[in-house]
C-alpha cells in the first residue's frame, strides 16, 4: 500500500562536498555544544543575580552585629580561587520581583529580617533558631542557572555558619572560666553560714515559748471539759420529760383520728339518703308520659290562635246584630248576645292567655325534675368523696400518731446519749490533763534543740545562697534543647529555596522543542520537499507547496500530541497547562516542518545539515546563561526561539505564549512564502534546458 506522498531522491550523484558536510555534522554539532556548555564558572559574570538585605542588626555587648550586610559584601566580593563571580546587583524586594519576572535578573537571594538574630541565637537564655537564606530562581531562567546560583549561596552560608560555630565555642570556653570565678564567689559566701544557724537557734527558744503556752490551753481544756460533763445531767434529764409529752401527743392523734372516721360514716349516710331521693325523683320524672312536654308547648303556642278567635267571634256576633234583618224580637236578642260576648271577651282572653302560660311552664317540668334529680345525685357523690378524704384523714392521723411514738423513742436515745456525752466529757478532762503534763516535758526537749542547732551549723545558709549564685549563671538545658542547640551550632545557616536538580522546569520546553526540531527534519529526510513534478503540474505554485507541506504538517502536529503526553505521564502537571503546552507543541510541530521544508527546497541535502546545526545551536543557547553571546544572540533569532518561549510561558506561567505562537506562525508563514518562490524557480526552464535532448 503507497501513499501520494515522493520520497527524497535526487538524479545528482553524492560528491566530496556532501561526503564532507556529513562528516563535519557531528564535529560542528559537538563544536557548538562544547563551546556552549564547556567550564560554565569561567564566565559566571554572564549571570546577573539580585541581593535583597532585609536583615537587621542586632546590638551585642554595645555593638551592632549586621551579619546580613557581611554576608552580602561576601557574595559580591567572591572568593580569591574563584577567576568569575556571578554580577551580584544589591537591590530590594519590588526591584528584585520585578527584575526576576521580566528576566533581569537570573535569580534572587533574600537576606530575611531576623538573619543576624537567628544566628546569634545560641547565646545562652535564648531559643536557638536557624538562619535561612532565600534563594529564588527566575522561570525563564537557563536551565543550570538555578543550580549555579544555589550552589554558590549554599557555599556561602555553610561558610558562614562554620564562622559562627566557632564564635559559639569560643564563648563556651569563656563561660567555662566564668564559671570558675563564680564557684570562687559561692566559696566565699560558705562563711556566712554561722549567721544562718543562730537564726535557727532563736526559732527553737520560741518553739519553747509556744509549748509552755499549749500546755496552759490544755489545762483550760480539761476545765471545760469538766463543766461540760456537768451539764450533760440536765439535758438528759430535759430528753426524758419530751419523751413523755411525745407518748401523750400520740394518744390525742389516735383520738383524733377515730373522730374523723366517725365523720366518714355519716358522709356514708348522708349520701345512702341524696341518692334514695334522687332514685325517687328519677321515678316521678319516668311516670310523667313521654309526649307531656309537647301537649304542653302546643297548648302555649295555641292560646294566641284562641285569643284571635274569640275576637273574631266576639265582632263578628256584633256585626250581625247591627245587621240583623229579622224580627224585631230575634235582634233584640242577637244584641243582647253580642253585648254579654264583649262584656265577656277580656276575662275570656285573660284567661285563655294565662292558660298558655301555664302550660309552657308544664313543658319546662319534666326537665326540671331531671335537673333535681342529677342535683340530688351529685349530692350523694360529694357525701361520698366527704367520706373518703374523711377515711384518708383518719389514716394521715394513725401515721403522725406513729411519728409522735418514733420522736418518744428517739427523746429516749437523746436522754441516753445525754448520759454517755457526760462520761465522754469528764474523759477529755482527763485527757487534756495528761496533755498539758506531756507538753511541759516537749518544752524542756525544745530548749535542748536550740542548743544543738547552734552546734551543728556553721555557714551552711550562706554556702547555700553562693551555691544558688554559681548555678544561676549556668545555662541549663533539658535533653531536647541540647540536641537542639547541637543541630544548629553543627549547622546554625541554611538556604531555602535550592534544588539538587540539574534540570529544572525549563528543561522539558528545551527538550520538546528539540525533539519537535529533529522530527520536523526527520520529515523531510524522507519526503521530498519539492515535487518532482512541479514543472508538468497544472496546480498553481502554491497549491504545489502546500501538497509537500500537507503530510509533514500533519505528522508535526501528531508528534506534538505525542510529545505533549509523554510529557505530562513524566512530569504531571496541571491538566489546564499541559492543554496549552499541548497545542503550543501542535503549533511548533506544524510550524518546523514548513521551515525544514523550506531549507531543504532552498538548499537542497545542504537545508538538512542547516537544520542539525538550527537544532543544536537551539539546545546549547537554553542549557545555561553562561553561553556566550554571539551564540545566544543567533539563537533568539532562530525559528526554535519563539517555540521555547512559548512552551516555557505554557509550563511555567511566565508569560509569552502568544507572542511565542504568534512568532512560529510568522516562521511557518515566511517558509511556505520561500517554498513557494523555490516551486516557482523550478517550474521555470531555460532555453537551454528546453534544448537538450528528452
């Protein structure tokens, strides 16, 4: 299986000059590479680093110790074997941020604050604490610089710190001589020890005063202790008397109690009676029919309708009498009825009227003898509740008539205990008798004893108090501090911020762009940069570019995926950066396979050796800051410079990555231009050519 793609040939045979080129490559590629790389210290004044002093000197025995600003002339200065030293510029913290962020400076070393008092703190009464340097290196930086700068700050504090270990012994040795003139001080002060001793003396002739005085309390113990047996009798006898009441007090509560029994039985009957009464009510209440309550309510509401009826009765017979039409006889009559109706119409209706009332009260009896009833009945519950708390109270009395007999019982024991308190007390009277006796005798042993304190000490408290003296100027450590304290005299300086990597971030960008670089080449090694058939082709010129650009540029951009992952399974990083540094790689990929494309259509096999000596001036310009000029110089000019920066900006968030991507668009653009003009070149014969013979 083929693709539409032409392999690298040429109908030219190899001549010297090629066997030449192919064998200078190497030369010329480990030429630039020695040259770049080879005894970087000798040019160590190609790096520019910053100083930052924020140290503060501390006053010690009258003077200012600023070790800060030392430790910065010793950096600037160098060392006598050293031929270079880095360019050192003393600068401040915003100068120094800004300087390592632009590229000014290649690194940055921080003095901190407390430098001088960190490393004076192994003076005696004081917390020991390291002193650290702040080395930090610019992310742009070559790819050794960090390593130089911090192996020279490294260098430079472990220096240091041995000077200050061995001020720290020295002002050991002279504590030790101190130390003699204070155990001279306390050997002097053992003098004063007899003072001490006849202070004690004086102590024990006051203990003697002080038993002779116990001894009279002892005997006004054992007084009062007498008189307190003599009034344990009454009160033994006042307990027996609260016993007899306490017996009598109970027999009027059991009384009491029998009482409200009594009581309880005739709430019992009182309530047999209201609930008799109730039963009985409850049987009229049942004998009255059911329908009573309603005949009765008709009959009220039906007195009106009466009333109403006889007043039409009574009017109507009037109205036939004025209206009569008969014999004179029968209307006489008609209006003697009819005046006897109205004579009688008011007593009439008074009475049917008092009639209604009456029956709405019968309406109302049922009920109200129910009401009786209930009242009679909730009477005979209230009796027998009255009985019950009555019982209840009777229990209550029988058991505070039992409490009564227990406070008998118990004036009882206090009349005994009365009794045994009186014997008890004439035995203390005795006892503090034999009390006072016993401190006379401890009075005359105090006496003895303050005549053997005087004898045995003899300077003993002022031995003591020069003893305290001596030790209080002793530094005194637990096992902790003195390993501690150890640790930091072996190494009271360190610097942070130093990697013992080689490489440091920027190696990955170099080494990417280098590969990319190489695989660009590689491309047109085999694939042949202009076709064969440019001069028979139809297609325009750059359509003719374009198609040998085509498969190198997609094998650029696979080879920048494939770079970009075996980056990020090597190093890990953040899956945000690694996306940009991958289509950084992509870009670089595409872009160097139109440049080598364009190197080998322009110059032919010599383009390939073109691109092998881009690639390693590349590389050696990236290693280290100490190359020399002139090649860092052609460096950032080559297409390889914007595709590092644009990498490194990516991985290390320096910035540049636009301007990066922007360049090797520029480059591509600018090779395809010349691959152009070079297809143009050859679709164009001369007559000669045209001449010759097919």
């Amino acid at each position: 299986m083929t693709v539409p793609v032409e392999r690298s040939r040429s109908r030219r045979p190899v001549t010297w000059l090629t066997l030449i080129g192919v064998l200078l490559l190497p030369a010329v590629i480990g030429g630039i590479l020695v040259g770049a790389l080879y005894n970087p210290t000798d040019r160590l004044d190609n790096i520019t680093a910053a100083i930052v002093n924020d140290d503060k000197a501390v006053e010690l025995d009258g003077q200012l110790v600023p070790l800060g600003r030392q430790l910065t002339g010793g950096l600037v200065e160098g060392a006598d074997d050293q031929p270079s030293n880095i360019d050192w510029v003393i600068s401040n913290d915003d100068d120094a941020a800004t300087g390592l962020k632009d590229g000014t400076y290649t690194a940055v070393v921080t003095i901190p604050e407390n430098f001088t008092a960190a490393a004076l703190s192994t003076r005696p009464g004081e917390t020991p604490e390291r002193a650290t340097i702040g080395v930090e290196t610019a992310p742009n930086a070559r790819v050794v610089d960090g390593a130089i700068t911090a192996q020279l700050a490294s260098t430079a504090s472990s220096v240091f710190g041995s000077e200050l270990s061995s001020q720290y012994l020295t002002n050991v040795f002279l504590g030790f001589t101190t130390l003699g003139e204070q155990l001279s001080t306390a050997a002097g002060g053992a003098h004063q020890l007899a003072d001490g001793a006849g202070q004690a003396a004086d102590g024990a002739d006051a203990l003697a005063d002080g038993l002779g005085q116990l001894s009279d309390g002892a005997a006004q113990l054992a007084t009062g202790a007498q008189q307190l047996a003599a009034g344990a009798g009454p009160l033994a006898d006042g307990a027996s008397q609260l016993a007899g009441g306490a017996t009598a007090l109970a027999g009027g509560t059991r009384e009491a109690a029998a009482g409200v029994g009594d009581l309880a039985g005739g709430a019992n009957t009182i309530a047999d009676g209201n609930q008799q009464l109730a039963n009985e009510i409850n049987g009229i209440a049942d004998q009255i029919p059911p329908q009573f309550a309603q005949i009765a309510t008709d009959l009220s509401e039906a007195a009106p309708q009466v009333n109403d009826a006889l007043v039409a009765a009574a009017a109507a017979l009037q109205t036939a009498a004025d209206e009569c039409t008969g014999t004179p006889e029968q209307c006489e009559a008609l209006r003697a009825a009819a005046a006897d109706a109205n004579a009688a119409l008011p007593q009439a209706t008074a009475t049917v009227t008092r009639i209604g009332e009456l029956a709405g009260d019968a309406a109302e009896l049922p009920a109200g003898i129910r009401t009786i009833a209930a009242a009679n009945q909730q009477l005979a519950d209230g009796a027998r509740g009255l009985a019950g708390g009555a019982t209840e109270a009777a229990d209550g009395l029988n058991t505070i008539a039992g409490g009564v007999d227990g406070l008998a019982g118990g004036a009882n024991q206090l009349a005994d205990g009365a009794r045994q308190f009186g014997t008890g007390a004439a035995g203390l009277s005795s006892g503090a008798a034999q009390l006072a006796s016993g401190v006379a005798g401890a009075e005359e042993g105090a006496v003895q004893l303050a005549d053997g304190v005087e004898q045995v000490a003899s300077g003993t408290s002022s031995l003591a108090d020069g003893l305290d003296t001596a030790v209080a100027q002793l530094p005194t450590y637990t096992d902790a501090q003195a390993q501690n304290l150890a640790d930091v005299v072996a190494d009271p300086v360190s610097a942070s911020g130093v990697s013992d990597s080689l490489f440091g971030i920027a190696a990955v960008p170099l080494l990417a762009m280098a590969v990319l670089w190489f695989g660009g080449l590689a491309s047109f090694v085999a694939f042949q940069a202009v076709s064969a058939r440019a001069l028979t082709s139809r297609r325009a010129s750059g359509l003719v570019a374009l198609r040998g650009f085509a498969p190198a540029a997609i094998i650029g951009a696979v080879q920048g995926i494939l770079v970009a992952g075996v980056v990020q399974v090597a190093s890990q990083y953040d899956w945000s950066d690694w996306a940009l540094f991958a289509l950084v790689c992509i870009a670089a990929g595409v872009a160097f396979a139109a440049v080598n494309q364009a190197l080998v259509a322009l110059f032919g096999g010599a383009g390939r050796w073109v691109a092998a000596v881009i690639g390693a001036l590349a590389v050696a310009a990236n290693i280290v800051s100490t190359v020399p000029p002139i090649l860092a110089g052609l460096a950032s000019l080559l297409p390889t410079s914007p595709a590092y920066a644009a990498m490194l900006g990516a991985l290390a968030s320096s910035g540049g990555v636009a301007a990066g991507v922007a360049g090797l668009a520029v480059w591509a653009v600018l090779a395809l231009i010349v691959t152009t003009l070079v297809v143009v070149r050859h679709r164009t014969a001369s007559v000669r050519a045209a001449a010759q013979p097919a």
